[in-house]
C-alpha cells in the first residue's frame, strides 16, 4: 500500500507550543508528535492500513502518525495525527524524590503469580500430542501504584529514557471518565523500523536480572547465554518474525545471530534482523500490525497463548504488550514492542511486567524475573532501590 502523498520538506513542530499526543526518544531517534488532539478513527488491526492511508490522503505535508496499538488485535488502537518534531532527548533529570508517598499494591503478588505460571505448565504439559500443542506463553502482572501528588510524566520519561539501551515514549491514551491516562514506558524492543526500503527488527526472549558486582553480573549473563530453556524461548520469536517478514522482502538476514544485550536492570537474549523490502514503499506501520504481538509477549502458537491469557491473567492488559511507535506520509518510522511501562493517570499507574513460560521454567524464578522487571519503573517514579515491597519478589526480594 503507497500512503506517500508529498516530496516536501517535513513540517515541524516546535517543542512546547502544542500539547504532546506521543514521544519517542531512544536509540532510533528523538520524534515527538505535537498539535491538538486529532485521533485517527478507531478500529481493530484488520481496518488499520485503511484507516491510515485517509489520513495521508487528506492530511497536510509533514503529517505523522503515532501512538499505541493494543496487546489484543481484536481491541480498537489509539492513534494520532500530528505534526512532527525532531528533536534531541530530553535534558537528564536528576533524582527526585517519589511523588509524594507511595502506595504499591501487587496485583497479583509473585506467590499468586507462580501459581498461575504452574497452572499454565500443566496446560502445556496436558496439550503435548495435540496438533496446536502449547509450545510457550507469556504472562503478565501489575503493581497498582498510588502516589500523593500527580506523577510529573516528562520527568518520568526523561529518566526512563537516561538508559541508553531503551526507547522512552509516552502515548496519550482515550480517556476514562474525566481522568487523562497516558503509557509512559522505557522499552528495549524494537518490533520493526523502516527507513526507505530497509527494515530491522531486534527481538527479545530470554531475561535475567543484572546484578551489582561485575563478576556476579558476568556470570548471570553467561548463565543466560548458555541456557537451554532461554534459547529455546528466543528461538520461537525469532522463526515467527522471520517467517513473517520473508514474504515482504527481497533480502532478510540476522547475521551476527543470538547475542546478549543488556539495559541497566536486565540482560537479554537479542537477535538483530536486518532486510530489503519488495515494496519499499510498504508503511512501518502494517508491518508493526503483521508482526505484534509475537510470541515474545504472548507465546505460541498464538491463538492458544491468547486464549489462556484472556481467561488466566486477572487484569487486562489493554496496550501492555502491544506496540508503540509512529510512521510519517513516506512509510518510514519506528515501532516498538509496548513493555517496561505503566498506564498513569494523575495521581495513579499502573505497571506491568511478563515473562515468558516453556516447559521447564520454574515458577518462582519467573516470579523473580517479573519483579526485576518492575525495577526501573520504579526507581524512576523515585522509590530507593531497596524498598521493601511486599508481594512484588518471591520470599520477600525487592527490586
């Protein structure tokens, strides 16, 4: 599908004069998409490329689309057109103390959570035979967080987006009420950047928590590197977003492989993608709609993980696990997988985190993982690093 409609220069916007309706800043770039709300019309992942091609069609040069689409692709996305600011990232924001007191609640607590990664295993282990056999899933949990004053979003982000290895972003979501609510997150996942007629992708599978001296930290990543169960975890996104994606290109490769990669709070199992379109004028954003959610945050094959999911995890996941990103009148654009995030609202988040269930896991370690996980929203919402917080690890860790 061809959405470009001008060969001129983009229009920018100038930082602050516009409310912000989303923010990307990380390793593809500094995007921020200003003006007043005009949201895309909303609809489910099957309606999404026609939806946006009338934007384009109608929309003025230097027009961009940006936001949120859901974990589950039958939900409507939250999509906006605006205009574009390239900018740089956000000055650093030194620390600061926690909005207030906090009042962290897990939902569920890591013991609940294990039990419900032990009731998924059993499934897997009862589906053996079947011709849709459960092969991996992922599954989520929350902290709900109460802060006493209004959690400051930009200084939020901007200390997310202090780790180097991740994607801060903010997308304003529809409102709930008279409360705004916005995904605020630092993601280190990229589903799928277009640039022309090329595309990478550099999925994760496969998690361990970093640790403080330099020799524990080295061995925990070459513990992960030569684990069985993580690799055959990371294995099953990489065929799926390989598989996927051959039809569209000319040329797709991953030459250097499985490598760690790693952010301030976690390494992980990467693989970097790299490929030559057919078309190269196909949009960033119906191949982010092609590829999410992968088995990286929801399992395989697919349908059966999402069935469980929908029926197991007690809180909708609603645009956790799904993806954020944008995509200007060229197709070009950046998408992201939508993890290490929360949904705030005033005074109020949300946070989620996943991990990923093959035969073989073991419950309470996946506790841990999730926990880990928690970890930087949490040090960037101004907790200590160790807060005590009751029900977030298993035997009373914190994060």
């Amino acid at each position: 599908m061809n959405i470009r409609i001008s060969e001129s220069t983009d229009v920018l916007a100038r930082p602050g004069d516009d409310p912000v309706q989303f923010a990307f800043h990380g390793p593809q770039g500094h995007i921020t998409g200003q003006g007043a709300p005009v949201p895309v019309p909303r609809g489910p992942s099957a309606t999404l490329g026609a939806r946006v091609a009338r934007v384009f069609q109608q929309a003025r040069p230097g027009t961009i689309v940006g936001g949120a689409l859901p974990f589950d692709r039958a939900d409507d996305d939250c999509l906006w057109q605006c205009r574009r600011h390239r900018g740089t990232a956000p000055a650093a924001t030194p620390p600061t103390p926690a909005p207030g007191p906090l009042s962290v609640t897990a939902e569920p607590s890591a013991a609940q959570y294990a039990a419900l990664v032990s009731r998924a295993l059993a499934v897997m282990q009862d589906s053996v035979g079947d011709r849709d056999a459960l092969e991996k899933i992922v599954l989520a949990r929350t902290l709900r967080v109460e802060a006493g004053t209004e959690i400051p979003l930009a200084a939020l982000m901007a200390r997310l987006g202090e780790d180097p290895a991740v994607t801060a972003f903010r997308v304003a979501l529809p409102s709930q009420g008279q409360a705004p609510r916005e995904l605020c997150g630092g993601t280190p996942e990229l589903l799928v950047e277009k640039t022309g007629g090329l595309i990478a992708s550099h999925p994760l599978a496969g998690s361990a928590r970093r640790q403080a001296s330099v020799s524990a930290d080295r061995a925990v990543s070459d513990a992960l590197l030569r684990s069985d169960k993580d690799r055959r975890e990371h294995r099953f996104v990489v065929e799926y977003i390989m598989d996927l994606l051959t039809p569209w290109c000319r040329e797709l490769e991953a030459p250097d492989g499985t490598t760690l990669t790693s952010t301030r709070s976690m390494w992980h199992l990467g693989t970097r993608i790299r490929g030559r379109l057919r078309d190269p004028e196909t949009p960033s954003i119906l191949l982010a709609a092609l590829l999410h959610p992968t088995p990286a945050v929801c399992g395989l094959p697919l349908a059966r993980a999402n069935d469980l999911i929908r029926r197991i995890e007690p809180v909708p996941r609603d645009f956790y696990a799904g993806a954020v990103g944008w995509c200007d009148e060229h197709g070009d654009g950046a998408w992201h997988v939508a993890i290490r995030c929360a949904e705030i609202s005033g005074r109020s988040a949300r946070l989620y985190a996943g991990a990923g269930i093959v035969p073989g896991s073991d419950p309470m370690a996946e506790a841990a993982e999730t926990g880990a996980k928690f970890g930087a929203l949490l040090s960037a919402l101004g907790l200590p690093a160790d807060a005590a917080l009751p029900g977030i690890t298993p035997q009373g860790e914190t994060c």
